[in-house]
C-alpha cells in the first residue's frame, strides 16, 4: 500500500483534470483507496493485450476484484452506493487498474517531494530560509523608514527654498533655481525607491507566507505520522516517542507567524488576504499542537484505575495567569466521527470517568508541558445498540480531551481537543482477550487519517502474517521471527486447509476467521489459540525459542514429512494445535510391526507420540517426561538442532542411574526444586 500513501500526499497538489484522467468512473478513487492493499499485493505488470495465453489469469484476478468490490458493496448501508459499487464492479478490466498503477507511478516520479516519508525530522533549512526571508522583509521596512525620513527632510528644505524664492528677485535667482531643481530631483527619486522598496515588500511577505504554509503542511503531516507510528507501535512497530524536534519545529513557526504578522500589520496598506491566511496558519497550528504523550490502555476495565498523559507541544508560549485545566470524556465511535469541526462537543455522556482534569504543567528540566490524568476510572459505561452477533468486546471508544487555551502575542483563546487511539471497555477479565483481538485488527489494518473507526472486513493473508508476526516478536521479545513454516502453518490454521502444498499468499482472511468463528472442531478461535502461544513463549520459553530450540507453528502432515525417514528418537519440540497454550514433544519410536514409519502424531499411537501439557502443568511434566524419553526413545535431535550448544541444553539432567532408580511417582513429586529447562532443553 505504499504507493497509495504516497498518492494520498500528492492528491491535494494535482489539479481537477487531472484527477479526472486519472480516476475515470469505471475505476473511481474511492475503490482505489478501499482496494488499496489487495490492489497493490497483484502482479498487474504481467499483463499485455497482445498476450492471448494470459488470458485465464486475468480472468481469475479479474474474479477476485470482482467478488471485492461486490463484498464491498454488500457492507454498505447506503443502497445507491451499493448500487454504484456493483455497476463499477460488472465494468471493471485488469488492464484498467494497471494502467491507472502506471500512471499514478508517472505523477510519483514527477513529485519526489511528495513522496519523501511523512516522519522526517524538522527541515532545519527550510525554516532557516524562513528566517533569512522575514530578516529581509524587516530590512526593507527599515529601508522604506529611512527613504520616509529623508524625504520628509527634502519636502522641508523644498518648502522653505520656495517660501525664499518668492522673496528673492537678485542676480542669484538662477543659482537658488538650481537648488529647488536638484530638491525636486531628490525628493521624486526618493518616492520612487519608496515605492519600489514597498512592492518588494510586499511580494517578499507573500513569498513568505506561502513558504510558511507549506512548512507548516509539512510539520502538520510529520505530527500525524508521529500519531500513526504511535498507533502502530500497539503491534511491534518501530516507535520514536521522542517529540522534542516536533516540539522545536512548532515553536519555530509559530515564531515566525508572529513576526510575520506584525509585519503586515506595519504594512502601509493593509492586506486582509494576507492576515487571513496567517490566522488561519495560526490557528491550525495551535490546534494540531496537541498530543497524547501517554495512551490510555487498549483495553479498559471498568471500576480499574489507569493513566494517560497529554502534552502541548507549544507550551512554552503559553499566556501566563490563569491555569490551563484540561478535561476528559469518553466518547463512542459514532461521537468520534462528529468531532470533524473543532469547537463541536459531544452531546451525550456515555460513560462516567472518575479523575477525568488536570493542570497542564511545566517540566522546566524536560522542557516538556503536559497534563497527567493521575488514577483515572471508568465508573460506567453506556453501550450503543449492536447489530447482528456483534459483541461488547467490538465495540470501540475513545477518550477526548479539551481546554480552553491562550497563546503570548494572540489576541484571542482558543478551543483545542485531541481523541485518544481507540479502546475497549470491559466490566471482566475473561473479556480481555477477545477485547485485545479488537485492538490488534484496528492497529494493524486501519489507514492514516481514517473515518473514526473504520476498519476493513476482510484483508490479505500476507499483511495478517505480518502482523502476526511482528507481535509475536515484540510481546515475545526475541529477533527470532515465524519462518515460511510456521507462516505456511498459520495459513492452513485460519482458513481449515489441511493442503501443505497451498498458496494462501493472496487469500482474505476475514475478521470473523480472525475472532469471531471458533476453529473448527475446537472451542477456541483463531486469535485465542494464537494468544495462548504468545503467552506460553514469553512467559516460559523465550530464550529457547530465540535460541532456535523450538520448532514452532507446524501441521501434522508436515510433520510426518520432516520425521518419517530419521532414525528412531528424533524429536522436536513444537506448539500444540488442539489447546490453548500447549507444547508438544513429537518423537520417532520404534514399531513392532512396521518398522521405522510416521503414521500419526496422535497420543499412543505406536511409532509417533505427541505429549501435550497445558500452561498450567508444563513446569512439572516437561521436565520429568524428556528426562525419561530421552535415555530410550529421544536419542536423536532433529539435524536442525545438531550444534554442541544446543545438543548440551537438551540434554542437560542427571545421570541416567538416577532416574533408572527413582519411579515416576516420586520423580513427579520431587519436581519443584528441579531445574526447568535443564531437564527439559
């Protein structure tokens, strides 16, 4: 999708016909941008009209955008735009949208501005050259003050060389002439440098203020980047918290605004365009200099207590006096999206917040200004009419802070207001991990500058993998990610393929497959299971799995591919499908009958055994088990494992004797004390 975000950014500067060129009726902008990421993830370059033999292909990508558009329409509740939706549909050609891909590249490479990253540090020259600007400016009203006094001096000596003139009739009248002469030479040249000065001034103030403008753009689209990476960040996204160089950059330009103002206000004529577009410049960046510092949790327990940090980026221009008092509300998804014109509150209290102002404050040594909502509590909450099987755990909400605020150097105050990211609120712990599936699918899939809090119903497999991956490593902690097998094994997982050799790269997977469908044959959904892996690793099996003790996510097909022909007692260690938060030991075992053969990976069978322990158990019986398998049947580590080091961590516990002496009831009891991973890895 990165070519649509960059599209996004050079839209507003391309002109109408443009536009309309671009984006014909029978492949709109806004399926472009609906379509964005499944658009993106196609190989429309492969396609040529003069190509015949392509032609089954296209059909079948055609289908996909088809069945898209048409799913795209059946979730709209508006019927003329799903009518809309299902016309375009029935038009649509491959060779169209990858025309339009080619061209929206042409208009990219034209514009290498535009297409720079949003989150780029403060562009120190352009605001130096802003400077230098308003110092020239500055210099030519001091020129033209100078050019007025000197004139007001010519006019004086002119008016008494006249009053002298009419009263001298001597031999020097000639020589007094030459005088008023060279007086009305000065005084007319003086007028014209004035003049000319004043015209530089003037066209050098509106240079500025449009070089300001789009300085300012580009600050505004570095904070909503800072915004979006934060968001992000809720999935394992990189994240610079840091907000002092936008912080700097703010204070910069406001420095700027105001001097550029009282430079139009010491205008000899007053110019209301340019006072207009530098109040409006003012205002948006005093409203666009609030952020959320600090997110409140994701996820929200009512009668809990949590905190959250706002922070002004321009608090050092703050008017002194009276305090600056900043108040919280809760606010549903439908409030949030009203919130589009400033100044407009929420008009309903859905829920009652306990703690909910606080003081903007001062940190001098920080040279931060923020207000800190300290023990923080939802104490109710109202819940809107849900549709169809929707729960309260898909419900989003937000906090919305607001204050009232005066600026040093502005004549007036004014309204600012930011929403938190969005959050889930839920009255018992068992609601916390369907909750989170709520927040992860909103980081993960939302776009920039979105609707509030529209989020798409179904998204490509490679962009869900992705996401899965990144929060596994980040709540894990380890660089080690999910290779192709485990990937390929989450695939099968969600969409019930039991098929080792498929392609799910292009698949959609939909929310409902996500967390809301259990999986089938098992109580739990997909999210649920995949959660309970997470927390097993972090909490018990980090360092092994970092190490690359653990093979992973893996089907029993493959399975019985990687382990069919070694000798007997090769074993892996791997995550259990079946249960929440299991791992299983799968090991090659002698046969009576049919020698060294994988049929199955179920319990007992006789040649591959899987041993399963839930969360709660594996502290005891991993330990004991290997410790017994390992002197008869797991002899063998898989070749991926065969390194000094690692071979030394499985097979590090007591000496073969000891365990030959002790019977397993009392080994089991005498666990605790005993080492986990010693015996175990």
């Amino acid at each position: 999708m990165a070519q649509w975000t960059q599209m996004k950014q050079l839209i507003p500067y391309l002109a109408t016909q443009i536009l309309n060129e671009l984006y014909s009726p029978s492949f709109p902008m806004d399926v472009r941008c609906y379509l964005a990421n499944w658009i993106e993830e196609q190989r429309w370059e492969d396609f040529e009209t003069e190509k015949v033999d392509q032609e089954p292909q296209a059909l079948t990508l055609l289908d996909q955008i088809i069945s898209c558009l048409q799913n795209l329409a059946g979730q709209n509740p508006n019927v003329v735009e799903r009518m809309r939706l299902q016309r375009i549909s029935r038009n649509m050609l491959v060779l169209t949208v990858r025309d339009v891909l080619r061209k929206e590249r042409e208009l990219l490479s034209q514009a290498v501005s535009v297409t720079e990253p949003l989150a780029q540090p403060p562009p120190t020259r352009d605001v130096d050259l802003l400077v230098l600007k308003v110092l020239e400016i500055q210099d030519c009203r001091q020129q033209i003050h100078q050019l007025q006094e000197e004139l007001n001096w010519e006019r004086q000596n002119y008016e008494s060389m006249q009053g002298t003139l009419q009263q001298t009739q001597t031999n020097g009248m000639d020589t007094s002439m030459s005088e008023v002469t060279k007086l009305q030479t000065n005084i007319k040249q003086h007028e014209y440098n004035g003049q000319v000065i004043a015209k530089k001034r003037v066209q050098l103030l509106q240079e500025a203020v449009s070089s300001l403008e789009k300085c300012q753009s580009r600050l505004i689209n570095s904070i909503k980047a800072w915004r979006w990476e934060q968001h992000q960040a809720t999935i394992g996204h990189p994240f610079d918290d840091n907000l002092s160089p936008l912080q700097t950059w703010c204070e910069q330009l406001l420095g700027v605004n105001g001097k550029l103002r009282q430079e139009v206000m010491l205008a000899g004529e007053p110019i209301p365009e340019l006072q207009e577009r530098l109040g409006r410049l003012l205002q948006t960046l005093i409203q666009s200099s609030l952020m959320v510092d600090k997110q409140p949790p994701q996820v929200i327990k009512t009668q809990s207590k949590f905190s959250t940090t706002v922070r002004y980026l321009l608090g050092e221009k703050v008017a002194p006096g009276k305090p600056v008092l900043f108040k919280a509300q809760i606010i549903t998804e439908a409030q949030a999206r009203n919130l589009g014109q400033l100044g407009s509150l929420p008009s309903e209290n859905v829920g009652e917040l306990i703690n909910n102002t606080a003081i903007l404050e001062h940190n001098t040594s920080g040279k931060s200004t923020c207000a800190t909502f300290r023990n923080m509590s939802i104490k109710k909450i109202k819940r809107a009419d849900r549709k169809g099987s929707e729960s309260v755990t898909e419900e989003k909400f937000a906090l919305f802070f607001t204050t009232e605020i005066s600026i040093t150097g502005c004549d007036i105050p004014y309204r600012i207001q930011m929403i938190s990211v969005p959050v889930v609120v839920i009255v018992h712990g068992s609601q916390d991990n369907n909750a989170l599936a709520t927040i992860i699918w909103d980081c993960a899939f939302s776009e920039p500058e979105r609707i509030p809090f529209l989020v798409p119903e179904r998204v490509p497999w490679k962009q869900m993998c992705r996401t899965l991956n990144s929060k596994f490593m980040s709540e894990v902690g380890t660089q080690r990610c999910l290779d192709n097998y485990n990937q390929h094994f989450l695939a099968q997982k969600i969409f019930d393929k039991p098929d080792i050799a498929g392609d799910y790269s292009n698949m959609l997977v939909s929310w409902a497959q996500f967390n809301k469908e259990v999986l089938p044959g098992r109580p739990f959904t997909f999210w649920q299971w995949f959660d309970g892996v997470i927390e097993l690793t972090k909490k018990h099996l980090k360092s092994y799995w970092s190490d690359g003790l653990i093979f992973g996510f893996i089907g029993k097909q493959h399975l019985h591919l990687i382990l069919k022909d070694r000798p007997n007692g090769t074993f892996l260690l791997r995550f259990s499908d079946s249960e929440i938060g299991g791992i299983t030991i799968a090991y090659v075992a002698p046969s009576e009958s049919k020698g060294l053969v994988c049929p199955s990976v179920c319990p007992l069978y006789d040649l591959v055994y899987s041993l399963y322990w839930s969360f709660s158990y594996i502290l005891r019986y991993i330990p004991v088990k290997l410790a017994f398998l390992s002197f008869s049947l797991l002899s063998n580590l898989h070749p991926s494992f065969q390194t000094g080091a690692r071979r030394s961590r499985i097979f590090n516990h007591p000496p073969r004797e000891t365990w030959r002496s002790v019977p397993l009831v009392t080994v089991l009891s005498q666990m605790e004390p005993y080492p986990l991973y010693s015996a175990l890895f």
